[in-house]
C-alpha cells in the first residue's frame, strides 16, 4: 500500500473505532440510567427481580441503618420482591426503642418509614445468635413482618434471589 492508502485506511479505521466506542457508551448509559429516576419505567421494563438486602448497620450509623428500608420499599414500589436480612447491630433495630430513635441524615425517621415496611409486604429476618446475644426476643419481632433468621435461611436467600444487595 501507498502512504495515501495507508493514511486514508488508519482515518477509516480511526472513524469506524470512534463511532463503535459512541455506540458501546450510548448502550452502556441507556441500561444504566435508572428510567425510573427519569420519572418512567424501571430500567428492566415489566422483569420483576427478586431482591436480598443484607444489612449489619445498627443504631451507630442511622443513615445507614435506614438504607435497607429505604431501598427495599423503592425496590417493592416498582414491583420488585424484596426480603431483608439483618445480622449483627442490625437487629438491634428489630428492637422498638432503638427502632422509634433512629433518624437518618436527611430521610424521615426510621418509625415513619417501618409502616411503608409493612405495607410493602417486605419480609425481615433478624439473625437469630445476633439476636441472643444482644437480648432481642421473639416478641421484638412481632408486628414487624419479621422472623429468626439462620445460616440456612440465608443461604435460601441468596439461592431464591436475582439480586444482592449488600448495604
């Protein structure tokens, strides 16, 4: 080949490149930007996931204790199934007076947010030894859709599930 030739084939080559990486970025974008923040339809179009969050943040970090909530009831509200699974200081807030003082950072209280919990049909385990060892009894539980959870029903979870979320 020519100089020419070979000029004009690496400008075309250059061109084809340039356009394929614009295509990959404009797919890569339009499946990861949430429609629904756009005020639309979930991402995934009518595909309803089934969803595990796992949590261990207690009282210590409110915000991010909140998070599974938070998250599972957007989760729920666009039609997903989501199921909550506390372990360690999480469960500590299976407990109504840790449950009543708990203020995230620019969310509503964790009580204002429960009811939606509840109404969004989200099922919660508390980690059964993680309870024992912070006093949290099966009382605690009620009313909250909540149960015992163990290391068989985590492992359920994970296996039911499409999609893990760890926070």
């Amino acid at each position: 080949m020519t100089r020419t030739a070979d000029f004009v084939m690496s400008q075309v080559c250059c061109s084809l490149l340039a356009q394929f990486k614009n295509m990959i970025r404009k797919n890569f974008l339009r499946n990861l930007l949430p429609l629904a923040f756009l005020g639309g339809s979930s991402v995934r179009g009518d595909k309803k996931l089934k969803i595990f969050i796992k949590s261990a943040w207690g009282s210590d970090d409110p915000t991010r204790a909140s998070f599974p909530f938070l998250h599972g009831n957007a989760l729920a509200e666009a039609g997903h199934e989501v199921q909550i699974f506390l372990l360690g200081e999480g469960v500590s807030l299976m407990r109504d007076s840790t449950l009543n003082a708990i203020t995230p950072v620019g969310w509503p209280p964790l009580k204002e947010i429960f009811p939606k919990v509840l109404a969004n049909k989200i099922q919660i385990y508390a980690c059964g030894a993680c309870c024992k060892a912070r006093g949290i009894v099966a009382t605690d539980l009620d009313n909250k859709n909540a149960k015992f959870g163990n290391p068989q029903i985590f492992v359920g979870l994970t296996e039911w599930c499409d999609k893990i979320i760890t926070e």
